[in-house]
C-alpha cells in the first residue's frame, strides 16, 4: 500500500520545536528525534520515506520558500558528493564535541541540539532562497546519511539474492 504524505503540514513540528525551545532550551532535545527519525527510517528498510512523506524541515522549506525564492540552480560543486561528505563529517564532528563539551548535562545537550538545529535551519532558508527552496536538502547530512545507508542495504539484500539464486 502506497504512504500517505504528510509534507503539506509536518512543517508545523520544527515551527513548534523552535517556538517551544525559544520559551525553554530544555526542548531543544527533541532535536535527537528531528535527526533519528531519517536514520530510523532507512535502518527499517524504508529507504528516504521520511525525506519524501515526514520531514518538517523538508516541509517548511519547501511551503514557505516557494513565493521567495530566486530559483537559481546551486553550482555543481555544491551539490557533488565531495561537498555532501564534507557537510556530513562536519556535522558529526561538531555535534560529537558539543556532546563531549556538555558532560552528560540535561540542559547543555538541550541547548547544542536547539543550536545545531538553528543554524542549519537558517543556512536551509538562506539556500532555499536563494537558490531552489529545497536545495538544503541535496546537501543535508541528514538525507545524505540516509542515502548512504540505503545504498548499503540495497546492496546486502542484492548479494543475498543473489546467494539465494546460486542455491537454489
Ligand atoms: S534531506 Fe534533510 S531536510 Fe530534506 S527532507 Fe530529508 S531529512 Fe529533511
């Protein structure tokens, strides 16, 4: 059975993360849920569902953008694989030593996620205003991370097929 997507109006989860982690920082950790759900997703076998049917940030720039943006191609360079690599070990890196630097603290995790997830909202509206509304997401680490992930499964389940036709 086909899913049903809920891209027209998921977008209200990162308005509502953002107005709730403004009021308190504490919300912020719901960022872990913003970034495991694509990984969830694609550890399932569900390839990029969240990218295509859940995503808020995905949602929001792609409602919100439309009326504003330039709609400019992004340069090649930026939508190769190299950059793509690049941003993900960025994000990891950056997101490993805010959780080293916040010492198992409640509220400085709360506050790096809320952060990490702030600013890469406003480099995603800067991108998609300038150039496609969507354009953040050929780069987000988020989507390629669960592209790579994907690619990885596809190919497990293709050489157990294949293991399967040579036995059988
Ligand atoms: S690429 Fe990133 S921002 Fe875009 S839909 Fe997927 S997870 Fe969301």
């Amino acid at each position: 059975m086909k899913k049903k997507s809920h891209m027209s109006w998921s977008w209200i989860f990162i308005v509502s993360f953002f107005v709730l982690s403004i009021l308190d920082f504490r919300f912020g950790i719901l960022g872990f849920v913003c970034m495991g759900a694509p990984v969830y997703h694609a550890l399932r076998g569900r390839g990029k569902v969240h990218c295509s049917h859940y995503c808020p940030r995905g949602s929001f720039l792609g409602k919100f953008l439309q009326k504003v943006s330039l709609n400019k191609t992004m340069p090649k360079w930026m939508r190769s694989k190299v950059a793509k690599n690049v941003l993900l070990i960025l994000m990891l890196t950056l997101l490993t030593v805010s959780m080293i630097h916040a010492k198992g603290n409640f509220y400085k995790i709360a506050f790096s996620l809320f952060r990490f997830m702030g600013a890469s909202f406003i480099v995603g509206i800067m991108m998609g205003i300038i150039f496609k509304p969507r354009s953040w997401c050929i780069v987000c680490p988020m989507g390629h991370g669960t592209g790579l992930i994907k690619k990885a499964k596809d190919s497990k389940n293709k050489k157990k097929d294949k293991k399967n036709k040579i036995a059988a």
